[in-house]
C-alpha cells in the first residue's frame, strides 16, 4: 500500500517526500517499471511538486 497523503499544512522534508516517492514506485508492485494507476500517478505527480518547493525554499521549516 502506498504511503497515505501528509495532512495539509503537513510540512516534510526533502528525504520524507523521496521516501514516499520510492514507495510509490516500489510498494506493491515488486518492480518500479510496473505503471502507476491513476491515483498513484496523481499522488506521484503532487509529491515531485511538493519536493520542487522544498528544493526552492519555498516551504518554510517550523520553528
């Protein structure tokens, strides 16, 4: 099963979210050349945003 959504407001980190990403690709599925379905490739495309913004600062780190 693939790792469930952060809440909103939820900040991780850049290894949090690579984390996830892997376990997208591998969880389940035994091989990372095995196709994302739908869901999985909305979930896909909204970590690799969520690690752009992180990657450029634009995410703010809580105190």
């Amino acid at each position: 099963m693939s790792p469930s959504p952060p809440p909103d407001g939820c900040e991780l980190s850049a290894a949090e979210l690579n984390e996830r990403i892997r376990a997208l690709w591998i969880d389940g599925r035994g091989h990372p050349a095995v196709g994302l379905t739908d869901v999985q490739r909305a979930e896909y495309q909204r970590l690799l945003a969520a690690l752009r913004a992180v990657e450029r600062g634009d995410v703010v780190e809580a105190a």
